[in-house]
C-alpha cells in the first residue's frame, strides 16, 4: 500500500467520528490565556492577526494533520485523511473581542458557545479562535478539534507547533510554503484497502511460526489477550446508579475552570499515599457526592458512580501517525465517603487494582481487532456502554510543560483542557499540568448542570480539606493556596 497520498484512519478515530450526533460533539481543545505583549499589535491598538495567521500557517509543518480533511474509500466509505487543497489559515484562525469589562466569566461563556458549534467534517475539522478583550491586558486562544484528530498526547501537536520555551523565538518557520499532496483517485483508495484486507490472512499466518516455536509462550499471550478483551468489554456493560449527571444531554455546553498548585499535590499525596492522579480522583469524588447530595439525592455505600479514564498508551508523539491511542479504565470512585483521607485510600487501591488488571492489554488488542475489522460494531458496541451507563462521568488527566512558554513571545499564565461529552453523560473533567500548576476543564450540558460553578467551588473545598488534613501549610511554608477570586468575577452562571 502506498500512503504518500492519504493516511487511513485507525478504527477507534473511526468509531469518534461514528459517535458523534447532533447533541453530541467530539471535540477536545482548550483554553489558554497569555499576558499581552505591545509588538503583538497593530499601531490602531488591535492584535496583528494577519501577523498571528501568518506564524501558525508557517508552523502547521509540525502538525501536518491540521491541513488534511476527512474523504472516504468508495464501496467501503471507510474515511481517510486527505490534504485540503483549499485550506485557508483565515477560517481556521478568527478574530474576536470580549464585550468590556473582559473578565474570566465572559471568556468562559465564550468557550461554551464555541464548543457547542459543530465543525464542517468537508473541511479540516479544527479552529483557533484568538480572543482580545481581557482584563489586565491579557489575550486567549480557543482551540477546538475533532476528537477523531486527536488523544490526549497528540492532541497537543498544534500548541506544541506554536508555542515555544523562548520568549524571544524567531519566527523563521513563518515563511515556509505549504504545498498540498494531490487527492487520491477513487480508484487507487479502493484498491489499496482491498489490498490491505486481503493481507490480512497472511498476517495471521505470518504468526504461526512464533506459535510452532514457542507454542507455550504464545498460546499465553493468546490467552492474555483473550482474557484482556473480555474483561475490557465486561467493563464498559456494568451498569452504574441513575443520577442527575446523566441524563440525555442537549447541545449547548457551558465551560469553568481552576487550578491547584501541583507543589500541594504532591505534599498530599506524600503525607497520605497514592498518586497525583488518585489524590485528583479522590477531590473530584468527594465534590460529586456533595453535588448529588445538593440535587436532593440520597447517597449512600450501595451507590455506584464509576470514571472513565482514558489513559494514553502512545509514549511519544508521531506526527507521522497522530490519532488516539488509549486504554479505559473505568473505576467506581467512593461519592460516599465523607473522610477526604479514606477517600483518598479507597481510590488508591481502586486504581492500584485496574493497573495490575489485563484492561491495558486488552484495549491494546481490541484497538487492533478494530482495525482489522469494522468499527461500526464496536461504535455500536460503545453507544451501548455509554447508553447503559457503564460510566457517570469522564476524567482525564494530560501531562504538560513543567516550565513557562510562550506564544510569539507572549507568556502563557494557564490552560485550561476541554474533553467531549457522551449522549448521556452531563458533565466531563479535563487536567492539564503546566508550569506548576494543575488545570481542570469542566465541560457540561448547559441545561442540565446550570449551577456548574457550585460544582467548581466544592472541587476547591475538597481539596483545601485534603490540604488542612495534611498539614499542606507547614510542609510548604511560605506558600499560598491558588489564587483567590471573587465569585462574580469567575462565575459561569
């Protein structure tokens, strides 16, 4: 097969693109706010955006994928990526100002409004949007894509392209001149996936050997593999306990943030155990309990809230081969217990237990049976899951930069991480670690959690709990909480 023309997309990108619907959008992205930089404008006062689309135009070479659009293998309308050869930076890139004062609670209903708009599947399926307008001379970036571009590593390629360690980088890469590939025939798409299909027998056959050499060795491995996919498939129909945060959602979102010190995490975590992540899953149980318990429902031992965690399983970034690459695990979380510290412990072993289970194994090897096979299934196979709520809400924790960077030279202050909701899955939590800090990105249906801020406010008292339990303030002397802010200025109601 020859993919100089056209990359095919994985079956787990396809079944993103098979789930979407017209309340459902799979978009990530993020929202990232930068101190003003006077050069970055024009004499009228104004940002330079024709300057902004010229830099990101010139720096997409590290993110190819960014100027392809979706076309389809015919007969088997099976999609692939293909370059644009109409692509235009000045649709991808928009301009807008916040209406004055310009505050955070402007930006995030902002956000909301641009994450409830589908993208154009005829087009590349991304957009920046580059806000002025804030206060204290500050700017943001709105990044929106379709999840089937992206994971939680790759996902990052495009503000991996534009952003860099230097306050003083150089914009040599602006200039560069982007050639398109020409389209594939429809003839040679076919061709090439039938040719692919066909190859499938003799890569069966190409493990035999391994199995006559080393038949114990890898008649276990089978069996592993066997094992795993079952247990990933078993995990994903369990249902879990009815609640307000899952009902069938509408498709107009509303976006919040905040953020912790990853400093104080980290004390927690070495006074009480576990990980950074268990000490998030452990904050976020406890403000969903009380949230549910503030609706009016009754919470008790018998009632059981699980997460999905999508983990990512690709270690490097490959611009070559962008696309999502990642286990689930999906663990009950303790919305119960009112001891932030036994909480904290439940969640540990909860996790301790998924990681030494087969479920990374088996998603690794469903992912491949996907890709074999046809996805529609096991699109239909997760429309199931999410409609039999396997899962009440999602939460997923990205790596960052432990450093400060810089866009054109303008420093980034925070981002804050956007993750897509399911049919009937209200509210999903996005983390972003940066600079020190961990971002959270809550994304929720605007009708059913109106009061989505109350729920950020309960995250930061559980965790300032978890910090008094752990004597935060002593081991870290001299520290301050994350910043406090007034309610009306950060309120998304």
């Amino acid at each position: 097969m020859s993919y100089t023309h056209y990359q095919r997309l994985s079956g787990l990108d396809t079944i993103f693109l098979d789930l979407e619907g017209p309340n459902v959008h799979m978009h990530v992205g993020s929202v990232a706010i930068f101190d003003d930089r006077p050069d970055l404008r024009t004499p009228e006062g104004a940002l330079d955006i024709d300057r902004i689309r010229t830099y990101i135009a010139g720096s997409l070479g590290a993110a190819p994928r960014f100027r392809q659009r979706l076309a389809t293998i015919p007969l088997l309308n099976h999609p692939v990526w293909v370059d644009d050869r109409r692509f235009k930076i000045r649709y991808h890139v928009r301009h807008t100002a916040l209406p004055a004062p310009g505050g955070l609670r402007q930006l995030k209903r902002l956000a909301g409004r641009i994450m409830s708009q589908q993208l154009d599947r005829a087009k590349p399926m991304w957009e920046m949007w580059v806000v002025e307008g804030l206060a204290d001379d500050r700017f943001a970036l709105i990044i929106k894509a379709h999840h089937c571009m992206v994971d939680g590593i790759s996902g990052i390629d495009l503000l991996a392209a534009i952003l860099s360690q230097e306050p003083e980088a150089a914009e040599q890469h602006a200039a560069k001149t982007w050639i398109p590939r020409p389209r594939p025939y429809g003839a040679e798409l076919l061709l090439d996936e039938t040719m692919r299909r066909a190859s499938l027998p003799a890569r069966i056959a190409g493990s035999i050997p391994e199995l006559v050499m080393r038949p114990i060795r890898s008649l276990s491995a089978l069996r592993e593999s066997v094992l795993g996919i079952t247990e990933a498939i078993r995990a994903g129909m369990v249902s879990t306990t009815s609640n307000p945060l899952n009902p069938d959602i509408g498709p107009y979102r509303k976006f919040d943030w905040t953020e912790f010190d990853i400093a104080k995490i980290k004390a927690v975590r070495k006074k009480f155990g576990g990980t950074l992540n268990d000490v998030v899953l452990a904050t976020a149980a406890g403000a969903v309990g009380r949230f549910l318990e503030g609706r009016g429902e009754v919470i008790s031992s018998q009632t059981v809230f699980r997460a999905m965690i999508p983990v990512s399983t690709q270690k490097v970034t490959n611009v070559m081969n962008p696309g999502n690459h990642v286990v689930n695990y999906f663990a009950e979380l303790p919305i119960h217990e009112r001891d932030p510290k036994k909480r904290l412990a439940k969640v540990t072993a909860t996790m301790s237990q998924l990681k030494n289970s087969r479920l990374a194994a088996g998603s690794e090897a469903l992912e491949g049976a996907i890709d074999l096979t046809f996805s529609s299934l096991l699109a239909d196979l997760a429309q199931l899951a999410t409609r039999n709520r396997a899962y009440n809400i999602v939460i997923t924790n990205v790596p960052g930069p432990p450093i400060e960077i810089y866009f054109m030279g303008a420093p980034m202050r925070s981002i804050y991480p956007v993750v897509p909701l399911f049919t009937n899955q209200a509210l999903g939590i996005a983390l972003f670690g940066y600079n020190g800090k961990l971002c959270w990105g809550f994304n929720a249906d605007w009708d059913a959690v109106p009061d989505l801020h109350d729920f950020v406010l309960l995250i930061d008292e559980e965790f300032r709990t978890l910090c008094d339990m752990a004597d935060v303030n002593a081991t870290l002397a001299g520290r301050e909480y994350p910043r406090e802010v007034s309610v009306a200025d950060v309120s998304n109601a």
